[in-house]
C-alpha cells in the first residue's frame, strides 16, 4: 500500500464543519476562523516505548493521542475544531492502522473535530498530533490568572494514571481497570474547560503531575498556595494502595492523569455546579492560592514544602 492510499483509506473523512473549506488530499487545508474568536494551538507527540508500550491497543493510542491534545484544549477553555496527524510508522498494517483510526474518529465525532491534513513517513513508530480550537476574544483561560483567595480545584481522581502504570510494570501486585483505564484511554475534560470561562481564574491540565503542573500556574501568577492532603480525591484504589504501603508521593507526582487544575474565588462554585453538574464531572477543592510564594502541603496540622517534582523528559 502506497501513502496516498493510506491515507485515502484511513484518514480521509468528509469535514463536518462548514469552517473547513478544504481538508486531506491538497497541499495546504483551507481553514475559515469565526471573526470574534482567537484560534487555540497545541501540539503534542507519543514515542514507542516512550510514552506508550510498542504492543499496547492501537484503538486505545488513537484515542489517546487525541486526548492529550484534547486536554490542552480544555485547559484553555477553548472549542476543539481541527487535528493534523503526523503519523510515523516502520511498516504498513491495516489491520493496526483500522484500530488506530477507529479510535481516534470515534473521539474527534464526538467533539466534531475535523481531521484536516497530516504527513505519513517511514520510521520508529511515533504519532504527532496538533490540534487547534477557539475560544471568544478574553476569555482564554491561561496559567498566569491565579489570585490570593481563590480555592485550587481538581477534576477526577488523582494519580490513577500513574497507580495503573504500576500495575502495568508489575510494581503493583494487584490490578483495577478503572486505573488502568485512566492510564490507557483517558478522557478530556472538554465540558469542563468550556464551562470555567468567565469563571475560573488560571487552569492547567494535569499532564505531568499535580505538583509539577501547580508550580506553573504558581509561577506564572506570581502567587503561592497551600494544598490539603485530606481534600484530596483519591480513588478507592490509590487510597488502597496508601494504605498498604505505596508512596504517598505518588498522587502529587504522577503524571497523565489529564485532569484540569483551576483556581477561582469558592463564591462561583455554585455557578459552576451550575453550568456543569458535578455528576458529570466531578471536581473537588484541595487547596488555596495565597500571597507567599511556595507550595507547601497541609497534613494534619503539619504544613510542609512540596517540591516541583513531576515527570521529566530529560
Ligand atoms: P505534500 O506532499 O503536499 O506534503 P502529502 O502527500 O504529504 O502532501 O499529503 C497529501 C494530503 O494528505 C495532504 O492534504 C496532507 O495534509 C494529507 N495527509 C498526509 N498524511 C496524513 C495523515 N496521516 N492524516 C491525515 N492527513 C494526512
Ligand atoms: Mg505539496
């Protein structure tokens, strides 16, 4: 199978949105952004053996691949609306690439994301994938607009991701698919995202650790915080797992949970609520944002330093 029928049998899909004039199959895409609004950018990258097992389902991959795009998205507030795939493949399988696709359609339908264009070479297995979104002009939401007094909030359950890695590498001897799950098709909080415009003050999406990815808003906004570890929202399994010994460190620092992060004052909680009832989404308050630089944690009435520590890539 050549590339162009490649990509004609597996990445060629009629564009949902009137807003894209010309998808796959010329040299460029023709893209037409609504007059008041500002185009969201974000690209990210998954390595073989990097960032995902070589063997792992490719119907799970591609889903994930567009999450962790997806996840950008939110944490911005804006509306996802195209993806451009840079696929990187050692070999032509269909029956991988059908799987792959399957699940990276099934969650650009669900948001209408159009696929819009892409490149397709030979070499160690490796997808990129850049998406783009809009948001009204001012209401981005940004990493920089934490203030003293406002509550730190948190999507989810936190370091599920990294708990089903454990058990993926056998450092945990026991298994639970919601974790693993968490792991392996997680899910973008894109309601979520949109419903924080106008309300929340700074967001993030919790890609590389709650400590590490907190630091960034703390450092952008020129603000600290104190976060309680009994507020915090720990699965049934993570508190398992504390409670037979694991690190306690290990929800603060785990990272691909793809959660959204946001501060805003406690009085729009109900506005929140509101917007986005919280059986849909769940989110829970774990902290303040204060005046004195530092993250520091509360345990009982112990208040100590949090370092940045989180995932690396070098
Ligand atoms: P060019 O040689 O002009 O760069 P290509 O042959 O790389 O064009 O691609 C042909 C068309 O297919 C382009 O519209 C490109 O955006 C699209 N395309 C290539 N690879 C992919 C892919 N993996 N997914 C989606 N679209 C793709
Ligand atoms: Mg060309």
């Amino acid at each position: 199978m050549d590339e162009f029928t490649l990509i004609e049998r597996f990445f060629h899909r009629p564009p949902r949105r009137p807003q894209t004039r010309l998808g796959v199959g010329d040299d460029c895409a023709l893209l037409q952004i609504p007059a008041d609004r500002v185009l969201a950018v974000t690209m990210d990258t998954l390595v073989a053996g990097v960032h995902f097992f070589p063997d792992v389902d490719p119907e799970a991959l591609g889903h994930k691949a567009l999450t962790v795009n997806l996840s950008d998205l939110a944490a911005v507030g804006a509306e996802p609306v195209w993806g451009f795939l840079a696929l990187t493949l050692p070999r032509v399988e269909a029956d991988w690439l059908d799987r792959f696709a399957r699940g990276l359609f099934g969650l650009a339908e669900r948001y209408r994301v159009d696929l819009a264009g892409g490149d397709t070479t030979c070499g160690p297995l490796t997808i990129t994938l850049q998406t783009s979104g809009w948001v009204p002009e001012n209401q981005a939401l940004k990493r920089s607009g934490a203030r003293p007094g406002d509550g730190i909030y948190l999507s989810g359950w936190l370091g599920d991701a990294g708990l089903g890695l454990k058990m993926l590498q056998g450092e945990v001897p026991w298994r639970d698919p919601d974790a693993v799950a968490r792991l392996l098709r997680p899910e973008p909080r894109v309601e979520l995202g949109l419903a924080l415009r106008g309300l929340a003050h700074a967001c993030i999406d919790v890609s590389d650790g709650l400590a590490a990815d907190l630091h960034h808003v703390l450092h952008a906004s020129g603000v600290g915080a104190t976060i309680e570890w009994e507020a915090l929202p720990l699965s049934p399994s993570m508190q398992r797992y504390l409670r037979e010994g694991g690190d306690w460190r290990l929800p603060l620092q785990a990272g691909e949970d793809y959660e959204l992060c946001f501060t805003m004052p406690p009085c729009r909680e109900t506005d929140l609520e509101r917007r986005l009832p919280s059986d849909r989404v769940a989110w829970h308050r774990i902290g303040t944002i204060e005046k004195r630089d530092g993250l520091r944690i509360k345990r009982g009435d112990k208040v100590t330093a949090l370092p940045a520590v989180g995932y690396r890539h070098f």
